[in-house]
C-alpha cells in the first residue's frame, strides 16, 4: 500500500525555552500529491473512514520525523526536528525514540 503526500518545510526557526534551532514539517495534504501523482505515477488513497486517516497521518508523521531532512532524522538531534500533527508540534520523543 502506498499513501501519497505532500510536506511543508519551515526552517531557521528557534525554540523559545532552549535556544535551540529546529524546523517542522507538516503534512499539507495527505492521500494525494500532485508531485507524486505527475512524476511517479502514485495513485491517491481512499481512506475508509477518518480513524483509518488519522492511524496512517500518524505514521505518516512519524517516517517525515525519521526522514529527518534527507535520510539523517536519526543522526539529527531529537528535538530538531519536529512535524505538526493535529496542531500539535512533535519530535521523535513524542513517538517513543529518545536518542
């Protein structure tokens, strides 16, 4: 199964409590991507209802934490970066890695 999306990068950013940098992603549409649809030919997903949506948005959210910025989400601190999920920002902690 292959469920296509789209993500927002917003970078530069710091957090107020730590004075730490970090950036976020969210996931802007979900079940579709136009970048995917022209180049990779990925069909759009049909989710059965809106608790199948959120189970794989939350998947979703955690493989973009993993990506980190370009296959290093491990190599990254794990509070740099953080993914918007349900307006609510995450890191990796928030899904159980604490390294």
């Amino acid at each position: 199964m292959r469920i296509p999306f789209h993500t927002e990068e917003r970078t530069g950013l710091v957090d107020h409590l730590t004075e730490r940098p970090f950036f976020t992603s969210e996931i802007v549409s979900f079940g579709t991507s136009v970048y995917l649809k022209g180049d990779r030919d990925v069909p759009n997903y049909e989710f059965s209802d809106d608790v199948e949506a959120r189970l794989w948005r939350r998947i979703a959210a955690e493989a973009v934490l993993i990506f980190g910025m370009d296959y290093n989400g491990f190599e990254l601190d794990p509070d740099y970066a953080r993914v918007l999920l349900n307006s609510e920002l995450m890191t990796r902690r928030d899904f159980g890695y604490v390294q």
